[in-house]
C-alpha cells in the first residue's frame, strides 16, 4: 500500500507551510532557510508527499522541552501508581490478612442487585 493511499488519524502536515522539493532544489539551501526562519518550520514535499519537516532550532527546542515535560509527567503518574499498588500490597503483608481473607470467602456474598469490584466498593 502507498503512504498516498493510508489512512491517517489526523493529518499534522496539513497544518504546516509546504515547500516542494523542486523549490528546495531551484533555491537552495539558502532559500529553504529563509523559509524556515519565516515559518519556523516547513514540510519538505515530493509529488506532494511529504517527505521531511525542517525545523528552526527554536522549533526543534520547544518540542524537546515538551517531550521532556511529557515524560516528567509520565514519570510522576506511574510513581504514584507504584505508590497505591504498594499500599495495597502491604495489606497482604499484615499480619491478620490471611484470616481477614478467609473471613470474606466465609462471608456469604451480599450484593443487593449491585456489581462490587475494585476498590471502590
């Protein structure tokens, strides 16, 4: 299948300034930077494909703070994910939770019409 003929969920090339590879050839470097330092970025396209984005190192920077930034956030969710799967590890670690389980496989089960799962019920 050709990139031509692929879906894609959303198209973020669209959005960006388009300069054909035929102009980066007739121009040149030169004239591909003036471009980008007008624009910021622009998509490098062949038979209107696109082919590459050139970006401006300020471009470039601020995608690198938000990737960073993504990843802090990511980190700080999946620590405290860590941190309640741990609270909830150290209840199987006390010392009366195997009889606290028996006593609730004992127990018969009263749901009253309503599911109960998770920690929530």
């Amino acid at each position: 299948m050709s990139t031509s003929l692929a879906i894609r969920p959303f198209d973020v090339f669209a959005q960006l300034p388009h300069t054909p590879a035929s102009d980066v050839k007739r121009l040149g470097w030169r004239g591909l930077m003036k471009t980008v330092r007008s624009n910021g970025k622009t998509v490098v396209t062949n038979h209107n494909e696109p082919e590459a984005v050139i970006l401006s190192t300020e471009e470039y920077a601020d995608l690198m703070q938000l990737a960073q930034q993504s990843s802090a956030n990511t980190e700080s969710a999946l620590v405290a994910l860590r941190q309640r799967f741990d609270e909830r590890l150290a209840a199987l670690q006390a010392p009366d939770a195997g009889e606290r389980l028996r006593a609730v496989m004992r127990a018969p089960a009263q749901l009253k019409g309503k599911v109960r799962a998770g920690a929530s019920h």
